[in-house]
C-alpha cells in the first residue's frame, strides 16, 4: 500500500512539473495570440474581456499592407531552399558514406571544420559575388546561396551510414546501378533524416530574417520577418497588431512541424548512431 501511495505521489509530482513546464513553454505564445485578438486599448490590460476580442488586427495587416505577397516569398524561398537542401545533403551525404574516393575522409573533416565557421564570416563575401552577379532583390539571390547546408550534409551522411551494406549489395545484384539504387532504395528508406532536414531548414528560412533584409531592396521582394520589421518606427506603439503579424508568421512552421513531427522525432533517434 505504501509503496502504491508513493508511486501515486511520484507520478503527481512528475505531471504537475510537466504542466509547469508546458505553461511557462506555451504562455508566451497564449499571450501572443491573445493580445492579437485585443483592441489596442485594451492591450496594456492584463485580464481579458472575451466580448472584446475580434480579428480585426488580421483583416487591417491583410488589407494595409501587402502581407499576403510577404506570404508567398516566405513559402517561395522556404521551399525551394527546403527542396534543394533535401536533394543535395542527401546526395553529398550518400557519397560521404557509402562511395570509396579519394580524399573522401579530408573532405568529411572539411566539413565538420567548416561547421564551426560562423555564417557571418561568410556574409560579406557572399553580398559582394551576388551583387556582381546582378543577384540582388531577387529569388535567385535569396535562394541559391542556402541550397545545401553542411549540417544537413552531416546529418544524412551519419543517417546512410546506418543502412546495412547488404540492401544496395542486393540492389546491385538485381541490377541497379549507383544512381538507382540512391534513387530507389536508400532514399525512401531515409525519410525519417529527410523529415528531420525539412523541418530544421524550412523553420531556418521561414524565420530568417538577416539575409532577406541584405537581399530585398524593394517591398514586393520582402519576406515575412523583413515585412514586419518595415513597421518600425510606423506601428509598433500597436502591440495588438504587431502580434497579430507574428502570430501570421508563426503559423506555417507549426504546420509543417505537425504534419512531420512523427518522422522528426525518429530521424533526431537514428541519425547519429555511427561516427
């Protein structure tokens, strides 16, 4: 009997910190979503009048501003960033660790180096090649730089390397050369990694903020955090509406998160099980 109590009292301790946690995790986003449904002079308030709140602050940010052009430059470069990360990580990462060449061991260790390097560092160099390229205020500029990532590289090459030899040996008996046996065979077997990949990358881009502000020169080329940022000075004495336009900015990435959080969760299990 006893020792039931103190499983009971155990148990009750573990879900209560776990409720804690949850609430101080959540309770900033609540607040978010809340004061973004307030009339502005209601913002300051801490109690909430249910009769009050409206969606208002949404239809003025659609309507004021071209919020919904910000929208699809944010899916646009998300995407396509996402997309090509995908394809060639993967690639550079079955290579690193499944293809014999030489070289192949310094070049894995030029990419774990380069992991270290702040991105900043590469900044200033990469402005000035696409600025002589005539790549500035354009989706190529904002896009084409961020196609492949060393993580994501390290990340499929750790994942390929946990896939038994003996499938592509079996592949290639069957008469399927390199090509289709990546295209046919291991590639399907990595979603786990390429969920893993797709979120880290799309979340990174979506909220990115510093290189489209360096790329975009012109309203109809910013992307959702640059947009926002456009309201310094203008309207963020407004809270209720600047809310209402991060709450717009934080919807894709939790959708995207909910449709692949299962694959996630075991891509961040299994990669990394051999160095």
């Amino acid at each position: 009997m006893e020792k039931k109590k103190k499983l009971k009292i155990s148990r009750i301790i573990f879900y209560l910190i776990i409720i804690g946690y949850a609430l101080v995790a959540l309770g900033p986003y609540i607040w978010t979503f809340i004061t973004s449904l307030k009339p502005t002079s209601e913002v300051n308030n801490f109690s909430i009048d249910f009769s009050t709140l409206t969606f208002r602050n949404y239809k003025f940010l659609w309507n004021k501003f071209p919020f919904g052009r910000w929208f699809i430059n944010s899916i646009i470069v998300a995407a396509i960033v996402s997309l090509g990360n995908i394809l060639f990580n993967s690639l550079a990462g079955y290579a690193l660790a499944r293809i014999n060449f030489p070289g192949r061991k310094a070049l894995f260790l030029a990419v774990l180096s380069m992991m270290m390097v702040p991105g900043q560092i590469v900044m200033v160099p990469t402005f000035i090649l696409l600025t002589k390229l005539g790549w500035v205020n354009t989706y190529k500029g904002l896009t084409i730089p961020f196609l492949t990532s060393l993580f994501g590289i390290f990340l499929m090459r750790q994942f390929f390397l946990s896939i038994p030899k003996s499938i592509e040996e079996a592949a290639t008996i069957d008469g399927l050369g390199r090509f289709g046996t990546f295209f046919r065979i291991v590639l399907p077997m990595a979603k786990p990694a390429l969920a893993t990949q797709f979120i880290i990358t799309f979340n990174g881009n979506w909220n990115s903020f510093l290189w489209p502000s360096l790329l975009a020169r012109t309203s109809d080329m910013y992307t959702l955090p640059v947009g926002l940022n456009s309201f310094q000075g203008q309207y963020f004495q407004f809270w209720d509406q600047v809310m209402a336009g991060v709450m717009i900015l934080s919807i894709p990435s939790i959708i995207i998160f909910l449709i692949f959080q299962r694959n996630f969760i075991k891509g961040i299990s299994t990669s990394g099980i051999k160095g």
